[in-house]
C-alpha cells in the first residue's frame, strides 16, 4: 500500500500568524489560521480535514462490508462533526450517514454500519476518540 503525505507550514504567533495545508496529491492546499480553527474566522483547520478523512475512509470501508456481503450501495453519503473542546483537545466525532442500499434489510445495514465505524483504517488511528455513529437506512 503507498504511504500518504500531507505538509503544513505555520509562520508566526500561535495567535496572529498563519499557515498553509496542503495534501501531497496536490488536490487541496489552502490557508489556516487561529480564528480558522478556533474561532468562526475564513479558512480550514486540522478538525475539518481529519472529519473529511474520517468521513471517506467510513463510507468506502462501508461500502467494501455491503458489497463483499452482496448489497452494493446506490449511494452512502457521511459527514463528520469533530468537537475540539477544551485544552483544546479532540472531545469526540460524530458520523452521520445514510445510505441506500437496495433488497437489504434495516437491521443488516445497521450491523455493518457499526462494523464500519469500528474497523476502517481511519476509526482505528483515531481510536482514543470517542466515535459515535448516527446511521439512517433509505429504502
């Protein structure tokens, strides 16, 4: 498997300085700041990429469980709600997803849901994280 890489340069104060994301696929840069990530200011921060992250790597570890059980999804859509509380530290995510899935029951789409949220690659790094998981099956 390739080893990924990401970079982030910082230039000054922890409070009036600023800096740049970017990912090594080249397909994202941009700037982060302290009202970025702690306050309501414009650009991104580590929380918004590591929800981004999360929110992938779940949906494709989800959809691998489905179809290896043979229910391809039409459609699994996530988003990731990352709390930075105090210290700052990351307090918990929450994954929301819904995902059609056609001739499966409710209850198996749950299963695999937890079994997603438990088990991709991403879940695992984050493991002292608490992850909790809001699943909606559309029939």
């Amino acid at each position: 498997m390739p080893i990924r890489t990401s970079s982030a340069e910082w230039k000054g104060s922890l409070k009036d300085g600023a800096g740049i994301m970017s990912l090594g696929s080249r397909a994202y840069e941009g700037p982060f700041t302290f009202a970025s990530r702690f306050e309501s200011g414009p650009g991104t921060n580590p929380e918004e990429l590591i929800g981004a992250a999360i929110a992938g790597c779940y949906s494709m570890f989800l959809s691998a469980l489905l179809t290896s059980a043979g229910f391809v999804p039409t459609r699994i859509f996530t988003s990731a709600s990352v709390d930075l509380g105090e210290g700052p530290t990351i307090t918990s995510i929450t994954l929301n997803t819904e995902a059609e899935v056609p001739r499966l029951s409710e209850t198996a789409f749950l299963e695999k849901a937890e079994e997603a949220k438990k088990n991709c690659p991403v879940s695992k790094a984050l493991a002292g994280t608490e992850i909790k998981l809001v699943a909606k099956f559309i029939e």
